[in-house]
C-alpha cells in the first residue's frame, strides 16, 4: 500500500471513530443536559479512555460542533461552483442548500441537535463564532466568481486572493448567514414540521431588491 493510500485510510478510520464517538456524546448530551455532562462522562460511556477521548475532541463544545467547519467549506465550494452569469444573491441562496441537506436528510437528529445548541449558551455562542468564520470564506468566494472584487490592499479578511471582497460583497456574505439562521429559528420554532427550503427562500425573498 502506498503512502498516500495509508494515509487516506487512516483518514477515514480517525473520521469514522469521530464520528462513533459524537453520536454516543450527544445521545448523552440528550438524555442528560450538556451542562451536567463531563468529559470523563463521555469517554466513559464511549468505552475509551479520557486521553483517548481527547485526541478526537478538545472540549465538550467541539464534540457537537465538530461538522459545522467542514459545512463551511461545502457552502464555500458549492458558492464558487455557481454559473458565473449568476446575480451574488442568487448564488448564495442556491449554496445555502448545502447547508440545509442534513435537516432535509434527517429532521430528527437536525431538529434535537438544534435545540441541544440553541438551549445552551455556551454552544450557540460557539456555534455563532464558528459561523462567523464562514462570512470571509463566503466573501472571497463571491470576489473570485465575479471577478469584481478590489486590490487586496483596500480589502480586509485578506486570503492572499488576486481580489479581495468589496463592501457589499461583505454585506451580501453576512445577510445571507442571517438569512439561513432565522430560517432555522422558525423552523426549530415549528418543531420542524415547516418546511425550511421554503423559509430560507422566504429570507432571501424579504432582502431581494424588487
């Protein structure tokens, strides 16, 4: 087996045993409330050691919110593969389908994990931080599909583009986030039973210039 094979199945090993452990920490979160809930509690009921249990994860925050980082890069990838011809706002709507797949997929889990990071201030404040991150990716992205961004000296967010961001590729980046989180306030708010593709599309209809 060559280098690169081990190293792709030792990728999708360590990603697989993740993956293992987060569900057994949110059953356990569920059932038991994040606050009351400790790291020793989690390896424990894992079945693997506290120090194994960080390898995988550094804190009880990052267990739950461990696939919010890679959603970011989907929408981001899914943003710079839109038609070029396509209006900024438009092509952030259709992006933010990525990110709305696994409540689509699995309302269930979607809607308990929700509310499991809703009800919890210390994991909305973590989750809203890691969103935050997803603004210049989603900016840059816009620049580099348009080819209408400014010199990177005048932007800010740099990350070492041609182009940097213009104001109001900034502005549509962050409306859009807005947009894709009030959609999952109203539909966690319904106990999923509205349908969030039509919430999203409702969000970016009210800030559509007409």
């Amino acid at each position: 087996m060559s280098g690169a094979a081990r190293t792709n199945t030792r990728g999708i090993a360590r990603a697989a045993v993740r993956a293992e452990l987060a569900q057994v920490a949110f059953e356990l979160f569920r059932h038991e409330g994040f606050d009351r809930v400790t790291l020793d509690d989690l390896a424990a009921a894992a079945g693997v050691s506290r120090s194994t249990f960080l390898r995988y994860f550094g804190t009880k925050e990052d267990v739950v919110l461990s696939a919010f980082d890679a959603k970011g890069d989907r929408v981001t990838a899914a943003l710079r593969a839109r038609p070029a011809g396509e209006d900024d706002w438009t092509a952030l709507r259709r992006a933010l389908d990525t990110a709305i797949e696994t409540y689509r997929q699995d309302p269930t889990d979607a809607l308990a994990l929700t509310r499991l990071v809703r009800d919890t201030p210390a994991l909305c404040a973590r989750q809203l931080e890691k969103q935050h991150g997803w603004r210049p990716l989603l900016a840059h992205a816009l620049a580099g599909r348009s080819g209408m961004g400014v010199p990177p000296a005048e932007g800010w967010g740099g990350t070492g583009s041609a182009e940097a961001p213009t104001l109001a590729q900034w502005v549509r980046a962050a409306a859009a986030l807005d947009c894709l989180n009030v959609a999952v306030d109203h539909w966690t708010a319904s106990d999923g039973r509205l349908d969030l593709v039509a919430l999203l599309d409702e969000a970016f209809a009210a800030l559509t210039p007409h």
